[in-house]
C-alpha cells in the first residue's frame, strides 16, 4: 500500500491497453446535445457506461432530470468514508460536440476510436470523456491499492456542456449539500504544453451575440441603385471597426479590464505559448503593451466568428438588404458581464450605429472566474503534481477559454483546480478530434499520485505537503 503502487497500477491500465477499450466504449456513444435527434443518448450514456463502472468502485448513483427543458440529465455518484474526511468533487461532461462526421479524414469516424501512432482518435477523447476517464480510472487505481480513498468522494456529470450547460446552475442551487466538498479538482481543456502537467484555477468568460444590420427587404440591382442605396455589408464592416483597432485592439472602454495585477502578471511570466500542435502566434496582434500570454490568460479578446451579407457561394450585381456577423467576447474577472451588451449599444450609438441591432445567441453565457495562484489547494496540487513528473507544473490563473466554472466556485463557494489532460493541438470542437496517448498515460500518474496524497495527508486544511 505506497504511492508508487497506485502510481504503477494506473500506469499498468494504460500500458496493458485498458484505457483504450474502455475510451473507445465511451466514445462509442453519440452524445452529441446539440443534435435534438440524439437526446436518447445522453442518459444512456451515464446509465451504460458511467454507473456500472461507479458502481463496481463503491460509488452510489443518481440521475437527476435537468430543471431547463428539453436539456440533458446530470449525474450524481458519491462514495462517503467519513465524516471528518475531506470531501473532492471532481465533474466532467459525456457531451459532445456535433459529430462534423464528413468532415474527418479518410480512415477516420468520430464515434470510432482509432488507434493511429501516438494519437487515440475520436469524438470526446479530447472533450471530454477521455478527461474524465482519466481521473476516474486514477480514483479506482487509489481504492484497488489502499483499499479506499482515504477521502470522500463526489462527482458530477452533466450532459449539456456544450450547450452552455443549461440547468446547471439551477441544479447545482437546489443541490448544495449533496455537492458539497472542500474543494473541485477537475479535468477539462489543454495543457499548455504537452510534455509537462498544467493547472488553471478558473477561466474566462465568454458572451456571443449577432450584429445585424437590417435595411430592407430583399437585394437591388447594384446598377440601379448602386450610390443609391445603403450597403448594409459595409456599414456592418465599418461598425465592426470601431470595436477594435487594427490590431485587434479593443476600443470599448469598458471592455478593458482592470484585473491585470501584478500577482498576475507574475504567474504568467515566461509561460511557454509556442509550438506544441497549435499555429504559429501572430506577435503583432493583440493589445500591444501586453506579452502573449497576458494577452490569452489575463485580458479580454473579440472576434467575429462569422459574416454574411448577400449569397458568398454565389454572389450577384445586387446590394443586399441584411448583413450579420457573429461575434464573441471572451472575458477576464473585471469584466461586468451585465454591462457588456449595454456598454456595447453605449459605443455603437456614440460613433453613429444607432441602427445596429445587438442580438444574444440563445445559448447560455459563462461567467469569468479565478482563484489567487497562492490558495493552499493550488499549491498542494502543485507540489503533488511535481512529486510525480519531476517537473514544476504550468499554472495558470485561468483557462483562455470559457467553462462553467462559476456553479462551482460562485455557487457551490468552493476553490477550483483543473488539470487538464489534452493539448493545444488535439482538434477539439473540429474533425479528427484526438488525445495523446503520452499525455494520457503521464495524466493517469498524475491523478493516481494527485489522489494518493490527498487521502494520505488530508490536503492542505491537515498538513503543509503531501507525502
């Protein structure tokens, strides 16, 4: 009963092939919840291929119906061992993105896994179903080796992530005693890069909405009424102009936050942002006086996600009466979210864009959360984390992108780490989706070392440093 021993039995399920079995039977499930065709498959998910499995490691199960309609359930599994134990929730999402499935290249199916070098492929082995295997396949490696926890555990899953987690707020609300913990440790997003283990403590917000600009019914001749008419595509261009500069530098006041501190700043020093399967950085864009990684980690960005104005496929000599472009704020703690859509139409009418219409998408937003890098979790997790890989993890104040971490750490009131078990490169959200199988399997150590210190040691509220 050591550490090494859980260690080399997590280890001994990825080396021995039964990582990949058990993804590819989880992947094998076409959980896509953006899809209404597939709703039957989100709770057949979490009752054939996640409550057996519970089950087996002494977890009691429950679903529980989504308080928002037509919304995937939710997961609740539990394995209590003491009273005066600390409590971990660990959450995670059997949801997919749509399947995008002829898109993928030859060779290739999302609901398939494929085994191909060093890459496991796959819808969800990315996001996030290879995620939250990892941590339970750590969780059962510590209980096969100690013969329990040492700790209690709670784990939530829920079934619409990636529709911006409808209900899950509500739900977490009504449900705070059988949620309640000590602390979140979970798994979602990437690392920064993929031969060392990452942490973020939060994550930006994000907010999507459409501008429109709507002038009249239909397309006339360009001829005709060329110089005549109002060109919704280019007041729409000009509009956007004034979001940002030229290098994409926001010029709405009150979207230029104010939470870049010097902690901060610090925590992000010479974080590695190049390479590793991503593109190339372009260095000239974004908020000048900033460093890279202030720039994703510590500050607002925009982007138009889309345009249209006219038939782009086939375009004719007329001036089209509708243009819209799709766009996205992602945000950092600082930023008002009540007030982002306000101080918006405050800017569009003050440079002449009164007629601009501002239209949320339906989905639901994330809100902008961030635990000081120096929690006493933070660092329990930290040294645990380096005990096992020999190397000082990345650690990051927050994701770059948007999670419902705010249920977790707003309404639950708990502290939150995540450590991410993909990369920057694994196609999430695209065709040809993948998870390392390198990174897996350190991940698999980690989280069996992670899990072991936790249960040996109680976590920081009982000792200064795990075993």
């Amino acid at each position: 009963m050591t550490r090494a021993a859980a260690i080399h039995a997590a280890s001994r399920y990825f080396e021995t092939g039964g990582f990949a079995r058990d993804l590819g039977a989880l992947v094998s499930h076409e959980t896509e919840s953006q899809t209404p065709d597939k709703a039957a498959e989100l709770p057949r998910y979490l009752e054939q291929a996640l409550i057996p499995r519970l089950n087996a490691m002494g977890f009691t199960c429950q679903i529980h119906e989504n308080p928002a309609p037509d919304a995937g359930p939710f997961l609740v599994a539990e394995r209590i061992e003491g009273d005066t134990l600390p409590t971990i929730l660990t959450y995670g999402h059997g949801d997919v993105i749509r399947a995008q499935t002829d898109q993928w290249r030859d060779g290739l199916h999302p609901f398939r896994l494929v085994d191909e070098g060093n890459r496991l492929y796959g819808r969800g082995t990315a996001d996030n179903k290879g995620q939250h295997l990892i941590n339970l396949a750590a969780l059962k490696a510590v209980i096969d080796t100690r013969g329990s926890l040492g700790f209690n555990s709670r784990i939530l899953v829920e079934m619409g992530e990636e529709m911006g987690s409808p209900g899950l707020s509500e739900f977490c609300a009504a449900n705070t005693d059988a949620l309640a913990a000590d602390v979140l440790i979970a798994s979602d997003g990437p690392r920064l890069q993929s031969d060392t283990p990452t942490m973020f403590m939060g994550a930006r917000g994000g907010i999507s909405f459409d501008l429109i600009v709507d002038l009249r019914d239909g397309a006339h001749h360009s001829g005709n009424w060329g110089g005549l008419l109002a060109d919704p595509a280019m007041i729409l261009a000009q509009a956007l102009a004034t979001i940002t500069d030229a290098r994409g530098q926001i010029q709405v006041p009150e979207w230029r936050t104010t939470s870049l501190t010097d902690d901060i700043r610090a925590a992000l020093r010479d974080l590695p942002l190049k390479g590793d399967g991503g593109p190339e950085i372009d260095e000239d864009w974004g908020q000048e006086d900033l460093t890279p990684a202030e720039r994703v980690f510590g500050w607002n960005s925009f982007a138009v996600l889309a345009m249209k104005s006219g038939v782009p496929e086939a375009p004719v000599n007329a001036i089209s009466g509708h243009a819209k472009a799709a766009c996205q704020l992602r945000f950092v703690v600082g930023t008002n979210l009540d007030d982002i859509l306000p101080a918006l139409r405050r800017h569009l009418d003050e440079h002449g864009f009164k007629d601009i219409q501002i239209v949320p998408h339906e989905r639901a937003f994330f809100n902008a959360t961030r635990l000081p890098p120096d929690h006493p979790w933070v660092k329990f997790v930290a040294r645990s984390l380096e005990h096992t890989s020999g190397k000082a993890p990345h650690v990051l104040p927050n994701l770059a992108g948007s999670l419902p971490n705010e249920v977790f750490a707003d309404i639950l009131g708990l502290p939150t780490v995540w450590v991410p078990h993909s990369y920057r490169g694994c196609s999430q959200h695209a065709p040809n989706e993948h998870v390392l199988k390198s990174v897996s399997h350190d991940a698999l150590t980690l989280m069996a070392g992670l899990f072991w210190d936790i249960g040996h040691t109680g976590g920081p509220a009982r000792t200064a440093a795990p075993a």
